[in-house]
C-alpha cells in the first residue's frame, strides 16, 4: 500500500470540490490526508467548513502591493511546514508563477468546468453555451505557467441541453467535477498516474 497522498488544498470561493474530497477520504475511497487549506479570501465558504469539521486551515490574503513571489512564499512556507507533498487547486482564482511551481514539480493539480483545451479561463459554462457546444464537462490537469494550459490527467463530459442556462450547466458540470478530482486523486495515490514531460500516461 503506497502512504496517503498529503494535500495542501487552495481555494477562494465555495469549496465544494474541497468538500467533496474531505468525503471521499472520510469515505476511505481516497487515500489521502488533508494537511491543511488555505485561502486567499479570508471569507471563504470552504474555511467555514474547515473549520466546522476540524480541518487545519488558514486564510492567507494577498495585500495591496505586496510582490507575488512574496505572496508564493508565504504560502510555500505553511505549505512545506504542514508537510504538504501535494497541492490541490480547487477553486483557487490566482495563477501560481513558475517560481511557486519549481517547489512542486508535477504536484500541482487544478479541476476546470470545461473539456480543455475548450473554454479556459473564467466563466467556462458561460463561454460553452456562446459557443453553441453540445457538450462540456470537466478537467483535472497539471498546473503549469498558463491559465488552465496544463497536461491534461482525465476529463468527464455532459451533454448540453438546448434547455440549459449557466446555472443549470454549471450544477451538471459540478456533480462529475465532484466525483472526477477524487478519482484523479486515488490513481495519483496509488502511482497510476505519470507525467513525461507535457506526456501524462493514466493506468486503470
Ligand atoms: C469549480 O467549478 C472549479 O472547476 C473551478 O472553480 C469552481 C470552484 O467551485 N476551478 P468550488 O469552490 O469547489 O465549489
């Protein structure tokens, strides 16, 4: 049996990716342990549910003028002090910069609500019902210097309906995005998962 995978999970907004792996683990279908979450919205709905379940957590604001590097390093510091060895973006609306990358390499993990390389960047459903697509989903990819341009790990799809609004895609995409990061993260657990350059090989 490989150890649990030891996540840092970052996040601004809702959390409920974060949520959703906290149950899986709870569950004992994710061998992982969450070291800690961090936010950069002191406000977050996912630290409120840190807390509430007696999850390690802190929020960590970036202020006004302050350099990234100096940002990534505060992170990297709770980060390597919580003994981290995989990070999780779930939620987390900032890049991270090459200089936060090269202390993880090929650890740093994202979920977007498209089928990449389609509709990266913000408001993904949105720009999935502009454009007419007749179906979306999500992705987990490795995090690189871009915005959502990383190696692709795995996707899931669901169709678009001619009914749907940016609500009702966004809660279809969210239920596989639940189930889809979990997944990714047990076969990244049990080694299934490996990266050769922008080459990501998954076993069953
Ligand atoms: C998700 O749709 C995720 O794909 C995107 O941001 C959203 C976060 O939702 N990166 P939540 O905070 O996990 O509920």
């Amino acid at each position: 049996m490989t150890p649990p995978l030891q996540l840092g999970i970052l996040l601004s907004g809702r959390g409920s990716n974060m949520q959703a792996i906290h149950q899986s683990i709870t569950k004992g279908k994710l061998h992982a342990q969450i070291k800690i979450i961090l936010s950069d919205q002191p406000q977050a709905g996912g630290l409120a549910y840190a807390k509430t379940h007696g999850l390690a957590h802190q929020s960590i604001p970036k202020i006004k003028g302050e350099s990234l590097e100096d940002y990534e390093k505060k992170l990297l510091q709770v980060l390597q002090k919580a003994q981290v060895d995989t990070i999780v973006l779930a939620g987390f609306m900032r890049l991270l910069s090459p200089y936060f990358l090269k202390h993880y390499p090929d650890r740093v993990l994202n979920i977007h609500p498209s089928l990449l390389p389609n509709f990266p960047g913000l408001a993904a459903q949105k720009q999935a019902l502009e454009a007419g697509a007749s179906e979306s989903g999500c992705t987990v990819h490795f995090v690189d210097e871009g915005c959502d341009t990383g190696p692709i790990i795995d996707q899931r799809r669901v169709s678009v309906l001619s009914t749907d609004t940016v609500e009702s895609l966004s809660e279809r995409i969210l239920k596989e995005e639940h189930v889809l990061y979990s997944q990714v993260l047990e076969k990244l657990a049990q080694g299934k998962i490996q990266k050769k350059g922008k080459q990501v090989l998954v076993k069953d």
